[in-house]
C-alpha cells in the first residue's frame, strides 16, 4: 500500500488541462443549457479550483485513490459485456477476467453499480488533483460502455438483461434495477461534467432515449406500481440531463419518477416517515432540490428544506447519520436503535448532497455545522487507515466495532458511494457570492478565486489545535470580505489580521466578516476555542455522547471476542453484514460518572494530541480515530 501510495503521489503532481464542472449551483461554464433560475445565496466552487494540502482528508483522498487506480477496467465491464455478448471477437478469443464478487457477482441483481459509482469517482478524483490517471481510467470505461451499448442496439445499457426492468414495470420480484441504472447515469453525466468527456455525453443520451422510449407509453397506475420498487435517485440524473440538455424529454422523465407516496406528505410539511427505507427517501427530495432550482416550484424548496430540518432534528445520531437497519424509526424510541447496524454510509452521503443545496439557497451556518459533524465523524472515520476499505454502517451498540469491506467479495452501494465520499472533501470548504468568500470548514487546503485573482491558503492541525491559518495570494489588491464560520459549538473565537486583534462582534452560528483591500502576503489566524459538552438522546436523558467541538469521542473497550480475519469474504452473501455477530463480551463497562454542569472535569486531555483519560480510567478519543476495537459512543451516565 506505501507503493502505491508513493506513485500516487508522484502522479498527482501533474496538472489537468481540462475544465471539471459541478452539477450544483456553482460555475457551470457554459456546460448547462438550462442553468440554475432561483435566487442563490451562495455558490460552490470548481472541485478543480481546490486543492487539498497535508493532512488526514488528504491522506483519505490518496488510499482512496490507490484502491480506485488498482480496479482493473476489464473486471468493471464484464458484467456489461456478458450482459452484451461481446467477449468473441477480441484478442485472444474470450477474454479471461477475474470476476468481481458480492453484490458485483454476475447473479446480483445490482450487478453494475459500482461502475456507475466509479465513474463518478474517477471525474471527481480528477478535478480534485489533475491527476491523468483517473481521466484515463474514466475515458476507458466510457469507451468500453459505449461499445455494450451499441452492441445491445436500442441505447439500453446495464449489467442485466433488460428484463429486470420488464419485472419492476410489470411489479414482480426484483431488487432495484432503477437505482442501479441511476448510478450509471449519475457517472456518465460527472463523466462529461468534471472530465469533460463528450463520449460519456452521448452514451448517457443513448440511455435516457430508451429510457424515454420505454415508459412513455406506460399508464399512471403501472406507474405508480413501478416506483413502489426502490429507484434511487434516477428522478435526480433526469433533472441534470434536462439541465445540460435542455430537452423535454428528459424533463418528462425526472417527473415521472416523482413518488406521490412519499413527497406528497412532506409537502403538507407532515413527519410521515414511519419505518420507510432512509436511503430510499433521501434520494426522492435531492431530486425535488433540483426540481426547484431549474424551475422554480416553490413546493420542491418548503418541502427540502422541512425534511433537511426533520431529520436534523430529529432522526439524526450524535455523528451526523441517520437509520437503523437502513430504515428509519420512532424517533420517540429513539435510545433502543443504538444498535450494531445504525448510520449507513449511503444516508449521509445524500445528506451531504442535500445540505450543499441549502446552504446555497439560505447560506446559513447551521447548515454548515451539520456538513462538518457528519464529514469528520462519519465519513472521515468511514475508512480504515491501514487498508482503504470502508464501512457499510457506524454501528453505535456499545461495544460494537467498525466492520469494513473487503476488495474482491463487498462492493456494497456504501462502497461505491464510499469511493465518491473521500475523492471530494474539497467541495464544500468554501463559499463565494457578490459580496465576499466563505470559509466553512477547516481543512488544509488552497482555493483559487479565479474571478478576482485571488488565493487563499488554508494551513492548520485542526481538529488536533484550535487555530487556522490562512494566507492571501493576489495578483492585485483585491477588497472583498472574508467570512470566517463561527462554529456553534465554539466560544470566545479570537482573529488576527497580519498580527493585529480584530474586533469579533458576532455569535456562535454565524459569519465573522472581515472587509478590507486584500493584498499578497495578508494573513488571517483565527482560533476556536473547544469544550466538551454532553448530547443526550431525546427520550432518555441517561443516555449521552461526549463530543469535543464537533467531534463526537468514542471510549475504546479493546478487542475481545473480536473475529478474524476480516468478515464478509463470503461472497454469496449479498448482505453478510447483518449475520454479523459482534460477540460483545458480557459485563462490558459503559456507565460514565459525570458532573453534567461541568463535563470538562471528567476528561483530562493527554498530550497535544485528541486523547482524553476519564476519572475512571477510560481512554477517549474522536469517533473517527477508532479502529480495529470496540467502543463506546452513548455512555450510560451517571451524575456525580
């Protein structure tokens, strides 16, 4: 893996020539036919005017990027080609390919997935560090795509025989043919966006023609049978199709996925989500955030933003996740789903996407703190550092551990969406509008503003030290207004500008703005003071989380009865991990005696690290740290 990652780095040196683009409000550079119409309050920037600098994101990014560059194309299409017939006729005859396993096998009905997911991964990956590698991986499964299409002759194209899709529109037993194909053309759509390959255009066309040609003539009541089978965010890739189209067709298609069941009642702003598929829901409203930014329905944007404030407030873990069991629950009940199988990846992947779009709607910070405790909790911790593989769930039962995929025998949706989670860190670091740039999130990292000659350098140890630093790079003095986040788990934030104290009027959950003539060297350090404080579950206040600043602490508990080797190599098991039996030893410690008016006494930080010694003798540290062992996240608490 260090070789690998040696030559990764080697390789991420070298510059891209060509112009990566984003499908959410931001700058699209002509490459949309039907831009964004509402009123923005922010916008993103280009993943490729972002660069992460050292750091534990970035050293995310490059053991995901190892894992991605050692996936040989040839085992991404065999599935495809199988599918198509189009293994006689090459060289050698029939091909010999070492075939994918788990829910890549060539009897899973989700067979192709990942493709989709990697196609997107490999666009992002290169706009994230211009590396060529991930343009020349994208372009060769696009040219390999391209030629299952043709050969299938109608523009359908998938791992699976068309008829999976004849069993979902007739309403017989199928697992998700829609949802597959989504991620299909959610990667030939990035494809074309962020590598700006023209042939991944053509074929995502192709398949959306079809997919018109096929359903168009279908009644509302075989319609609305249809969706009952999940479908993912297919609704989602029609909308940006229309957006970089223009066509109609694909309009038509993106609203009759439209699932009356589940949006109708959130747009009576009703909590009618009972014990529904959460990965099956969040996907649904993406689709309605872009439905109201090409078209302004006013409904697309209450009913978001009235699910966005639903699930934070109430169906959201102490990280950021959300579910148990892939579904969501009585949040009443809330202290009994702490259990082995809570926050799938993929839920707060979609929570993510969800929140970009609000924040650029509202710029408002609640919304970035929500981004950040997810980000560092959840998805930095998804991966293991000693492999590169990633989790399925962020069990919260005490004494459960992180159980990981393997590389030949997962290749669950937390895989493929796992790929995209640690390609783009970058997106969502910083802001900008008329009046100034946003600094979100404190990762080290350098952003180009393009439009007015200005970079800014983000250099800090954060979460490990409370300050950030941050250089101007201008061609010209540039005036503008920097906003720096003033997190709201923070107090007493200090901020210098080359040395000298700057007043701080504002308050935590909100913008410090700092307005003058940037110039070349200028030099901002701000410093936000952590504490501890205790998160207590809804319905048992017994029941609480540490968290530090916006890291969630998890105690570790060892490794006792722990399976080994690695779990889940079984690759007829589709879904292994819920067989997983994590053997908790009996008599496992979770109570925590604790002053709650003052938590801070019951930790003593060691070193200058992020570990913490309780009272009692446990060690602590963030979530995202913790790997390999058991732990604790909801302590049993005991006032002192």
């Amino acid at each position: 893996m260090k070789h690998k990652l040696a030559i990764l780095s080697m390789c991420l040196g070298v510059v891209a020539t060509l112009s990566a683009q984003s499908i959410y409000p931001g700058q699209h550079a002509g490459k949309l036919k039907k831009e964004t119409v509402v009123p923005l309050a922010m916008e993103s920037f280009d993943l490729k005017d972002i660069r992460l600098l050292p750091g534990r994101f970035r050293e995310n990014m490059m053991r995901d990027s190892a894992w991605m560059a050692s996936i040989e194309t040839g085992r991404l299409l065999h599935s495809f080609r199988t599918n198509a017939g189009v293994f006689a006729g090459r060289e050698g005859g029939y091909m010999t390919v070492k075939k994918l396993g788990g829910w890549e096998s060539l009897d899973c009905e989700l067979r192709g997935h990942t493709t989709g997911h990697l196609l997107s991964a490999y666009g992002l990956m290169y706009a994230a560090t211009g590396s060529d590698i991930f343009k020349l991986k994208g372009d060769s499964l696009v040219s390999g795509l391209a030629e299952v299409q043709q050969a299938l002759g109608n523009g359908y194209l998938s791992a699976f025989p068309e008829e999976l899709i004849n069993r979902n529109i007739r309403g017989t037993g199928v697992w998700a043919p829609w949802y597959t194909l989504h991620k299909l053309f959610s990667g030939l759509i990035d494809q074309y966006l962020y590598a700006d390959n023209s042939q991944a255009f053509d074929v995502a066309t192709g398949v959306a023609d079809w997919a018109y040609n096929k359903l168009k003539p279908l009644d509302e009541a075989t319609r609305r049978k249809m969706i009952r089978n999940e479908f993912g965010g297919v609704n989602e890739s029609f909308y940006n199709l229309y957006a970089v189209t223009g066509d109609e067709r694909y309009h038509w298609l993106a609203r009759f996925f439209y699932h009356n069941e589940v949006i109708d009642p959130l747009k009576e702003q009703r909590d009618d989500l009972g014990t529904k598929h959460t990965n099956t829901f969040i996907p649904k409203v993406l689709a309605e955030a872009r439905n109201y930014e090409l078209t302004r329905e006013e409904t697309s944007r209450k009913l978001a933003g009235f699910f966005w404030h639903t699930m934070i407030d109430h169906h959201t873990f102490a990280p950021g996740c959300s579910s148990d069991k892939e579904h969501f629950f009585d949040p009443q009940q809330f202290s009994k789903h702490l259990s082995g199988y809570t926050g799938e990846t993929c839920c707060t992947y979609n929570m993510l996407k969800l929140s970009r779009h609000l924040f650029c709607w509202t710029g408002d910070a609640a919304v970035a703190d929500y981004y950040e405790r997810a980000l560092y909790n959840h998805i930095l911790g998804q991966q293991d550092p000693e492999t590169g593989m990633v989790c399925y769930f962020l069990p919260l039962l005490n004494g459960a551990h992180k159980v990981y995929s393997t590389k030949e025998n997962s290749f669950w949706c937390c895989v493929g969406s796992g790929f995209e989670n640690h390609a783009k860190y970058g997106e969502a670091i910083y802001y900008h509008n008329d009046k100034g740039i946003y600094v979100n999130l404190f990762i080290p990292s350098e952003v180009n503003w393009k439009e007015k000659g200005m970079t800014l350098r983000q250099e800090t140890a954060f979460p490990s030290e409370e300050t950030t630093c941050i250089t101007v790079r201008a061609e010209q003095p540039v005036q503008t207004t920097v906003y720096l986040r003033y997190p709201s788990w923070s107090q007493k934030v200090t901020v210098l500008v080359n040395g000298k104290k700057m007043p701080v009027r504002q308050k935590p959950g909100s913008y410090i703005a700092v307005t003058r003539q940037w110039k070349d060297g200028d030099r901002i350090e701000a410093t936000y003071p952590m504490q501890v404080r205790i998160e207590t579950t809804p319905d048992n206040p017994q029941k609480g989380a540490l968290l530090y600043g916006p890291l969630v602490l998890a105690g570790e508990r060892g490794t006792e009865g722990m399976q080994a080797p690695a779990p889940f190599s079984n690759p007829a098991l589709y879904n292994d991990y819920y067989t997983y039996d994590y053997h908790i030893p009996a008599g496992l410690k979770t109570a925590l005696p604790i002053d709650r008016k003052h938590p801070e006494r019951t930790l003593e930080r060691v070193g200058k690290g992020l570990e913490f010694t309780t009272t009692q003798g446990d060690i602590i540290r963030p979530l995202y740290d913790v790997h390999h062992q058991r732990y604790v996240v909801y302590w049993d608490l005991m006032d002192k």
